[in-house]
C-alpha cells in the first residue's frame, strides 16, 4: 500500500531536499530513520536538529475518494513538514507529487522510499541523497527483539536470554523490522512453552509466518512479496532460487555462485555480452535488491582480481532464503538431506544438498532418486557412497566443503561423471594427484583445486578445450620460501602462493580466462612460458618461480595479454633486479601482487592508471615509491608486507602537503622489525575506512590517525590482547568517526549504533 506520511518538525533547512530511498521491502519507516541519522550526508547539524513529535497524518495514495495532493498541499501551508512517501511505484506517480510538493521553495524535507532503483534515481537531482536501504545486521536485529520483549513482558526470559536457537530464529528475519517485532510480540506472551515456539518457528518458518492469524500485519509483505517475484525476468529467477544451496548464514563466494551459474546454463555467452559479465551483473542485481547481502569482515587477500573496496562476506538474507525454501519443493528445484530425513520421504530434485548435519544413511541415499539431478554440494563429512551410477547427468560437483575427500574418491568422480562442468576440491586436503583420466572430462569448465595437496596438473589436462578457469597452489614447507615465512602474513602464508607444476600443453587451453598459481621454475621454465604466450584471453594470471632466468621472457609472453587485469608475481630468492629496466604490459591491470622485493619498487616507468588493489611484499619501501604510490589515480586498496622501521604516508612540495592517495579506502600493513613508526599527513588518505596492522611481531608508533578524517575501522591482526585493543582504542576515543577496534582472534562484535 503506497502512504503519504506527514510529521510536523521544527526544521532548519533553507531548502526542501527530496531523499529517495530504495531496497528491501519491509524495512520499514522506523528503520529507515534510523539508518538515515547514521549515515554520512545526514550526519549534518541541520538534520539532527529536528524536533520529532507523535503526530502523524497518514494518506493512501490510492483512496480515491480523498485528495490526498490536496490535504497535503493544506497541511503544508500551514507547518514546516517532514514528510515520508512509502512504497512509491512510478516516476509518474512521482511526477504528479512533485508537481504539487516540490516545485515552490520549502523548508520541509521529502523521503521517498521505494523498491525500484530507477524510481529512487529518478526522483533527485542530486545522487548523494539516494539510499539503498539493507535490512539491520544481525546485533542491531537482535537489539530490536529485546528491545521489543522487554516493552510487551519486562520479566520475559527472552530480554537477556542468548540461545543459538533464538539467534538462528532472527537471523531467519532477514534484518527486517516489521518481521522482528511481530515475533517479539507473540513470543513475549509465552511461558512454559517458550523455547518448544522458538524452536517450532525456526523448523518452519514462513509457514508459521504465513497461516498463523497471530502475524496478520505481515499479510501485505507476503502479497508484496508474491508479486514483486513474479516480476522479475525468467533469466533471473533460477538465479535466486539456486540461493537455497547454500544452508542458512553460510558466506557465499561470488566467484564460487558466477562459475556454478554458468556451468548450470543460467548464465550464458551471448553475440552482446559474455557469460562471466552478465553472471557478474546477475549477482551485482541480487546486492541491490538486498537478497544477498554484505556482511562486515577482514578482507580477503587471496589472488581474485576483486576489485570491491569493501570489507565484506556474502550471504542470503534469511528471510528471503526461507521465503525462497518454501516455494522452491513445488518444483522440486533444490532438496536436502538433512536432520529429519526419513526413509518415507519423496527425494528427487535437480540440485541435491547434503548438510553437516544429516547422519550419513547409506539406505536414505541410495533410496534417492538421481535421474534429473545437475548438482551435488556437500557439507561436513564426505562419505564414498554419494557418488552414485545414476548421477550420469551431473554437471556441478561441489566439494569446497567437505571433510574427508580422498584420491580414491576422486578417481571414482572422473571415471563416472563425464558430464561435469564444475570441480571443485577446494580445501580437500588429503587429495594429492588428479587422476591421468580427468582427461576424459571434456565438458569441463571450471576446475579449483585450491589448498589442496596436489603439486602438479595431470599432462592430460591439456585436452580440456572448454576449460575457462583453473585455480590451484599449494603450500610449501617455510625452507623453499624465496623470503621467511615468519613474517610473511597469513594471505602469502596460507594461500597457496608457492604455485603448481604445468604440463606442456597447456597453451592449447585458449578458453582460459583465469589461470594461477603456476609454478615457472618448476614447469620447465622458458619453454612453460612459450605456453602462457599463446593464451591470449587469460583475464587472470598468478605465477611463481619468477627470477633473472626467466623474467624477460615472462614479460615478453604476457605483452600481448591486452585483457589482463589481475596478475600475480612471486620472485624466486636473489631476483630482485630481475625487472629492472623492464617495461611491464600492465596498463589495463586492476589488481596486482608482486612478492619476494627487496628495496626497489620496479614500477615507476609502468603505465598503472586503472589500478584499484595493489599487494607489495618487499623490504623497504623508499620514499619515492610511496610517492609513486601516491600518484595512483584509482588505488583503493593497498597492501604492505615490509621490513622497514618508518612509513610516511604524505608528500611535500616548498613545505605544502600534497592531497595522495585521495580514493585508497583500505591499507593492511605488516613489519618484520621490531619497531614500525607511521606517520599520516594532514592530506593524505582522506577516505581511508579500514586500517589493518600485524601486531604479531613489531610495536608500532602513530601519528596523524586523527587525519584519517573517515576511518571506520582498526583491525589489530596476530593478537588477541583485549588490554591492547582497549589502550588502542582510547587513543581514537577524539576521532570524530570514533572508529572500532578488533582483534583478529576474537570473534567480531556488531556493536549496534540505531537509537530506540
């Protein structure tokens, strides 16, 4: 239902700014506000000086009988107004309001909440004021709850009790206000009762939500719901419902669901765009409309060629997860065997789960049927039975979270899913060799053997022609590290950096687009990269094994890589001046890591203009390099991995600091030295939001921190000193962000900022 709503205010605004807001439905007015008093444009004195009053004057936009223009329009005259139009559907609807409302000077603000990007655009001139609206992170929903059972019943066991069966039920939520509070609402009345409800409405949920007469206010957010899905264009719904694979708060890997997309036929290659773009704006569609949403965490470090300078995770909003779990059996599209599996239950599907907490019945299994399934996922223990005769059609296997994986396993995959697109073994530790007959998997597609035991890709690989995507490494015993791995950070420590071995024949996969980490060195060197010359469409590349043997050729094999935009390099030991005087190809890279430097940065005489990630592993960074680094134009992300005492983030010309590195958002630093001294000028990294320090091995000194005028976060990494966190906090007590403070090894706390 679209409402008019009006709030007399005493404002202070010489002008009437139009607010347009968008994204997930319910959030609510309540919401709304509070995210908006939290947000950097309307942190200002003018919006924080209204006086809010009780009085409201609600208008249906569709009550024909009323004119709700008109009682606007009088009202107006008569107060200065904030006033909240709800649910608006169309630019003409918009339109006709601004005709009435808009077109004169006012004092009065206008907020215009909508679920269309589009419509929320187009109501402003000004882009600053167009919010895309999430649902609340999980401390502040769970902040809401309480907050709500203390109002209905103050000596409810719910107001201070914390039970992981509570917190999945608001997870389940989705963050959203008007679902949080009718829960609060019944279950603040319970008794006895009390955890046998919470535990009934998590088992089922919607249904509940949607036939128990106790929610009737939730009515209208179903029928918005059933008909805003209806309208999504049939290239998108598999997408959303394919969500339901991943079980409830599990992190989802964008590149992990784009490649499953695309192996599933979901996103394809057309004559105007390729199948990673639109799968990539697939996803990027499923942010905005808040049904994945981001989640705070450290930053991934891992050679991706994300280039998002956010700090986040993925996951399905709960709500929706379960909203899309109680649609998706009329079709059978995804089913799980879970907890209450029995042997009387109706299984086939088209993509199977199995979850970490099914009991592993070989009988309830085998009882399955097979015959239309595309996909296999497993989480927790793998068990040899789950690949079965019947699985013939299989395209996706999915293996990244299993336990228990082993070579026999996976020799039975390849000799009975010919049909596969999609492997991945990502994090199978006990696998150590693919199989000579992985050949024989023509179809195959995407191939991720990431942090597993495998040291060498099988000669055979070579006859994959449809392969688009390989990424594998391993992890090498400290000794063969071209630096200690003492002081090298988790991300080069753990990552698998140190490469695999390629056979010759690799240049005939022309379809790949990402590749990495291949070992040079141990490939054959020279004649390994006569083969990465002919793979031309390579968007990725991580490689190691680099030294003053192979580098010009290395870099005479990637010139004429024009699509390149990530790339990885690990020196071999003693190669530092092996890039001296050596004009990189790298104008078109979007990310970089380079590793095993010593102290000199080989990159001033490169063009670098479209850089946004860049990770430097060296020993010391000489002043003109970080004033190289400084001159990046698009750097949002900056990594240091280093050996030296001081870092001064600043530049000077006759004594007037320079604005550097104006767009970098997030800068990680690690030292070796016992010692680290850091100095921000008063210019410089005036957007920076997360600052992440090793504390496992050097104290640090720190100046200018206060500069840092948008810093939102401090992540102390390597200890879990609480007196060191508090001490470190204090001294950021005056900043005007006051940003939070973490450690590492302790879990993150949501501290929730929304006023009652």
């Amino acid at each position: 239902m679209n409402e008019l709503r009006i709030y007399t205010t005493s404002p202070r605004f010489n002008s009437s700014p139009v607010i347009s807001v968008w994204g997930i439905a319910g959030i609510g007015k309540s919401a709304l506000v509070r995210h908006l008093q939290y947000d950097r444009m309307l942190h200002s004195n003018q919006f924080n000086m209204y006086n809010w009053v009780d009085v409201s004057h609600p208008f249906n936009l569709r009550d024909f009988s009323r004119d709700p223009i008109k009682e606007c329009r009088e009202l107006l005259s008569e107060h200065h107004c904030f006033v909240v139009i709800d649910g608006l559907q169309s630019k003409e609807e918009w339109d006709s309001i601004e005709a009435a409302l808009v077109s004169r000077p006012s004092t009065s603000v206008i907020i215009v909440i909508t679920t269309e990007a589009s419509v929320a655009t187009y109501c402003t001139t000004n882009k600053e004021q167009v919010f895309n609206v999430k649902g609340l992170e999980a401390a502040a929903a769970m902040d809401l709850f309480r907050k709500e059972v203390h109002k209905k019943n103050p000596s409810s066991p719910l107001y201070r009790q914390r039970d992981a069966e509570l917190e999945q039920l608001i997870l389940k939520c989705g963050g959203l206000p008007k679902v949080i509070v009718s829960i609060a609402a019944l279950l603040a009345r319970e008794t006895e009762m009390l955890m046998d409800n919470v535990h009934s409405l998590n088992h089922k949920f919607i249904q509940h939500l949607e036939t128990n007469p106790e929610y009737e206010s939730l009515r209208g957010l179903f029928d918005w719901m059933h008909s805003y899905f209806s309208t999504f264009p049939d290239s998108l719904k598999p997408c959303i419902f394919y969500l339901s694979v991943f079980p409830p708060g599990r992190s989802i890997q964008r590149r992990r669901l784009i490649r499953r997309w695309i192996a599933e036929g979901y996103s394809r290659d057309s004559d105007e765009e390729s199948a990673v773009n639109k799968g990539e704006k697939f996803f990027s569609k499923l942010l905005d409309l808040s049904i994945i949403e981001e989640i705070p965490r450290p930053v991934s470090t891992e050679f991706s060629g994300d280039t998002n300078t956010k700090v986040v995770s993925r996951r399905v909003n709960g709500f929706i997860r379960d909203y899309i779990v109680s649609r998706r059996m009329e079709e059978n599209f995804v089913f799980e065997l879970g907890p209450d599996c029995a042997l009387t239950t109706q299984r086939t599907g088209r993509h199977l789960v199995v979850l970490k907490s099914w009991d592993r019945d070989r009988i309830v299994f085998e009882s399955t049927d097979f015959s239309r399934l595309r996909s296999l996922t497993v989480f927790g223990k793998w068990e040899s039975f789950f690949i079965s005769q019947s699985m013939w059609l299989l395209w996706v296997l999915d293996l990244e979270d299993a336990l228990g994986v082993k070579d026999e396993d996976l020799k039975k995959v390849v000799e009975r899913l010919h049909r596969l697109k999609f492997l991945s073994l990502r994090g199978c530790i006990e696998i150590c060799h693919l199989p000579s007959s992985l050949g024989d998997l023509r179809q195959l597609q995407t191939l991720d053997v990431r942090q597993t035991s495998i040291v060498t890709l099988p000669v055979n690989i070579a006859k994959l022609q449809k392969l688009q995507y390989i990424r594998a490494g391993t992890t090498d015993p400290a000794s063969t590290l071209s630096v200690s791995s003492s002081w090298l950070p988790k991300f080069h420590r753990h990552r698998g950096l140190i490469g695999v071995e390629v056979p010759r024949g690799i240049g005939k996969l022309t379809a790949l687009h990402t590749l990495g980490v291949v070992n040079v060195s141990a490939s054959g060197g020279k004649a390994i990269l006569e083969e990465l010359k002919k793979l031309t469409q390579l968007r990725k590349l991580g490689v190691s094994g680099i030294s003053r043997h192979n580098s010009r050729e290395f870099f005479s094999a990637t010139s004429g890589h024009v699509h390149l935009e990530s790339l990885l390099v690990r020196l071999d030991r003693d190669s530092q001046n092996c890039l001296d005087e050596i004009s990189l190809p790298w104008e078109n890279l979007r990310s970089l890591t380079l590793c095993g430097l010593q102290d000199k940065l080989p990159l001033s005489r490169n063009p670098l203009s479209k850089l946004r990630k860049l990770d430097l592993e060296m020993g010391i960074l000489q002043e003109h390099d970080i004033k190289f680094l400084a001159s990046l134009p698009e750097l949002c992300i900056l990594r240091l991995q280093v050996k030296q005492l001081k870092l001064h983030f600043y530049a000077e010309i006759c004594g007037v600091q320079l604005v550097t590195f104006s767009k970098v958002k997030i800068l990680e630093i690690a030292c070796s030295s016992s010692e680290l001294y850091l100095t921000f000028g008063s210019k410089s990294m005036k957007n920076l939001e997360v600052l992440m320090i090793d504390y496992s091995s050097a104290s640090y000194e720190l100046a200018g921190l206060t500069n840092l005028s948008e810093l939102k976060e401090v992540l102390l990494k390597g200890t879990n000193d609480e007196a060191f966190r508090t001490q470190f906090a204090n001294t950021l007590a005056n900043h005007p962000k006051s940003p939070t403070v973490k450690l590492e090894g302790l879990p993150f706390l949501f501290l929730s900022r929304i006023t009652s």
